[in-house]
C-alpha cells in the first residue's frame, strides 16, 4: 500500500521520462535523481535494511546511504547520487546485495 | 592529585589487558585497569578477530601448544562471556584455509604445518589440497590459486564486539576501568608502585601487569624489563555487506557475521605509521578476486591500516621483573586467539598458584644474547 507523498511537485513539470520500479511503470521529471524521484512518486520505503527495518532517502547529498536501490541489476545503487534516465529499471533491495549481483527477493 | 591504590593495576585495556584483567578479578583479585588515550594505537581496534592455530609455532613447540590450549578452549570462553554480558561474541571455529598462488610458498607452508603436526600429534590436524581439488570442493575458487592448506581447528569472532563484551566483563565482575588513562610513568617505591598518568593524576597499586601493546616498551625499561615492541602494519579492506555466507573462512578473507567481506594479512614494517596506502588495498583486492573471483563485483565500503605488537621474536612475553617481582609483562601479537588463556590460566602463573602453567619458555631471558649484541 501507498502513503501519500510528502513531497510536492512543482507546478510547471519538466520534461518526464518513463522508468520501473520493481515492474510497475513510474514517471520522473527529467533532471531529478533516482531518490527524489522514489520520493515524488511515493513515500514508501525505498529498501529493508539487514534486519529488516525500511528505509527511504535521508540526506540526499550522498552521505547517509540510506537510499540504496538497485539500478539496472547493479545492487546498492545511492539513489541521490544517480540521475534519473528513460528506461531505467528500478527494483527495492530487500536486505543486503546477493553475491552475484541481482535482484533482492526474498 | 592522587587517586586511590589497587591491588593490582593492569596498564592497558585492550584485549590482553582485559583478557588478563578477568582472570584476576574471577581469581578473588581487585583489579583497575588503565586504558590508553583515543588516539593511542590501538591493535585491539583494528586487527581480523581470527582465532588461529595453522601455522602457530611450528619451529616453537611451547608456542604451538599454548596456542593449541587456547584454541580448544574459546568455546568455553565465548559461552562464558555471552553468560555474563548477554552478548555473543560470534565465535566460529568450523576451520579455516590459507589460499596460496604461489607453488614455492604453498609447499613451504605445507612443510611448516608438517613440523607443527609433529609437535602437537593428535592434538592437531591438517589437509594440503591441491588446486583442482579445492575448485571441486569449492567450485568458486579461481584457477589461479595452486592449492591450500585446511584446519579444521580454526576459527574466527568478531573483533570488535570481543573488546566490548570484555570490557562488559571486567565490569560486571567488579573491576574498575579508567579509561583516557594514558600511563607516562611507572616507578617501583616503598613495595608497591606509583603511576603517573598524562594529566599528572598518580595512583599506587601494590602490583602491576604492564599489557601496553605498542605503549609497552616506553614504560618496561623503567620497571626492570628488557621486552621491547615493535609495530607491524597491516592493512584490510572491508566490503558492502553480502546476503549470502562466503563458502569458506581463510586467514586473508573472511566474512564478518554481519554480512560484511574482510580483506587483509599484509605486513609492512612503517614505524608507528597506521596509515593505508593504495598500492596496499590493491593488492589486497586483487588477491581476494584471485581466490574469489565473484568478489570482483563487490564494492569496498571502508579500508585501514593497523598495527600489530610484535615481541623480537614474533612469539608472546610472560615475564616478572627481575627488579620489581611484583611486576609482570604480558605482550603477544596474538591477543584474540589466546584470550581464553590470558584470562585463566595466567591469572594463576600471575598469582603464583601452584598449579600455574610453566611459561618459562615465554620468558623474556631469551631475549638477553641480542641485547648484548
């Protein structure tokens, strides 16, 4: 289930490109990185931490890691480091990154 | 300024002094112990938590067995501990490799285990595996390792959490802990001793275990001792935690319970530099993807250095000062495999008990032909 985002979108949206996130279709104003774009488009937890606690973007300038996500299969991604392109494949990690990469379910 | 007497005053706390700390508190002693300053350095705070026997005292047989003790003895240890802080110090001993690419340095190696394996009998075992048949058991091993050496004796903990459940312990069973207790002076006075920290507070005790790690040569001259130390650099990577186990334990590679992957084992003589240097990690990573190539993907989130205590000789000191019988030296690199010792059977040889281990072969006398050099 969804909450409502927090995070309000500007009036006048740029241009917008089409990405997943785990599969479903998310549109992202061009420009923004991974987690604002996680965050514009819901306020749900971006990751599970280890232990399972979620967690979602925090400092959005690359220090806190906690917007890990998976980028087009390349595991423990920070989302406020990456910019958003069209196509890109998103999926939430759940718990730590697998050996060889992938996806994260459980 | 002065502050209280003890009984007997440890000088340093970590590991080893702590190990050393609970066995005389267990033993009926009162005990306080000194810990160094933050940026003292500290072994205790950056070494790899491996509980180690392959390789230990192959051409020293007291050190081999001493270390084949202590060893057998860590699962007591660790449930002890857990008992008496709650905590669990994430003991594994299911054994442990060493990964060699190198076919002169794997068959020296084999023959050191086989001098290791004469002196401890049946108190020991190893397995010398070839390459191919390591990648048949262990199918992600790369083609550039040419074999290796396996016992299933050893082990590893998590390091960290070892100091902090001693210091818990040492708490719990009464003693005291001053810590940014950086001892500068140590004299011997009227059957006791007067210590002297940095911010000039003194303390007497009527004995004392110097177990100073790299701070243990700037005070053992002044009580009688001619042990000096000195620092070996190691440097270890540490990766993004893993959602799977790494298939196998070895004294260069292993994976922190936590998830983690730690990279190490070099040794570098930089003085008291415990910088890292890239060369260092880039050798340490390329190693690691020539054991493990699906490492190669895996990110290193953290790197240092650290320095190791090591004696002349590399083996541990037990000594009592030939001036001051009341003070006693305690130093060895290996502080974590030995702690379920230090923190029983020395406490015994320190309190002079009858039935105390003979550590006369760990005394620094052997030390005395290269003095005189």
């Amino acid at each position: 289930m969804k909450i409502a985002s927090r995070f309000l979108t500007p009036p006048e949206p740029a241009a917008t490109i089409q990405l997943t996130l785990d599969g479903e279709p998310v549109t992202a104003r061009a420009g923004d990185t991974v987690a604002a774009a996680l965050l514009a488009h819901s306020g749900d937890a971006s990751r599970l931490t280890a232990r399972g606690a979620p967690r979602t973007a925090f400092c959005m300038m690359g220090v806190c890691f906690d917007c890990l996500v998976e980028v087009d299969g390349r595991p423990n991604c920070q989302g406020c480091m990456v910019q958003v392109r069209d196509g890109m494949v998103l999926r939430r990690q759940r718990g730590p990154r697998k050996l060889m990469g992938g996806a994260q379910d459980a | 300024m002065a502050s209280g007497t003890s009984d007997i005053a440890i000088i340093g706390g970590g590991v080893v002094g702590l190990s050393t700390a609970l066995g005389l508190l267990r033993s009926g002693r009162q005990v306080t112990v000194f810990d160094g300053a933050d940026m003292d350095l500290r072994a205790s705070q950056g070494n790899f938590g491996l509980v180690w026997l392959q390789g230990k005292g192959a051409d020293f047989a007291p050190y081999a067995e001493w270390t084949r003790d202590a060893v057998a003895a860590w699962p007591d240890f660790a449930g002890g501990l857990k008992d008496l802080t709650g905590t669990d110090v994430a003991l594994d001993q299911s054994g442990g490799f060493e990964f060699f690419t190198d076919s002169e340095e794997f068959s020296d190696f084999a023959a050191a285990l086989g001098r290791q394996q004469a002196v401890l009998g049946n108190r020991f075992s190893h397995e010398i595996v070839s390459g191919d048949d390591l990648r048949r058991s262990h199918p992600g091993i790369g083609p550039d390792v040419v074999g290796a050496s396996f016992c299933p004796l050893d082990g590893h903990v998590n390091p960290l959490r070892l100091l902090q459940v001693l210091r818990c312990a040492v708490l719990g069973a009464g003693g005291r802990l001053v810590t940014d207790a950086h001892v500068v002076d140590v004299q011997a006075s009227g059957g006791g001793f007067d210590l002297t920290l940095r911010d000039a507070t003194r303390v007497t005790a009527e004995r004392i275990v110097l177990c100073a790690g790299l701070g243990t040569s700037a005070l053992a001259g002044k009580l009688g001792f001619r042990t000096r130390v000195r620092p070996q650099r190691g440097e270890l990577l540490i990766t993004e935690k893993l959602a799977e186990r790494l298939p196998f334990l070895s004294s260069t590679i292993r994976q922190v319970d936590e998830g983690g992957v730690q990279i190490g084992g070099t040794k570098a003589d930089a003085g008291p530099d415990d910088s890292e240097t890239l060369e260092v990690m880039a050798g340490l990573a390329r190693h690691a993807v020539q054991v493990f190539p699906a490492l190669a993907d895996v990110r290193v989130v953290r790197a240092w250095g650290a320095l190791r205590v090591m004696s002349p000789d590399g083996y541990p000191v037990y000594a009592r000062s030939r001036l001051h019988p009341d003070a006693h030296l305690v130093t060895c690199h290996s502080g974590v495999t030995l702690a379920p010792l230090h923190a029983t059977a020395l406490a015994d040889w320190i309190n002079g008990s009858v039935d105390a281990p003979n550590l006369e072969a760990f005394d620094e006398n052997r030390f005395a032909l290269s003095d005189a050099a």
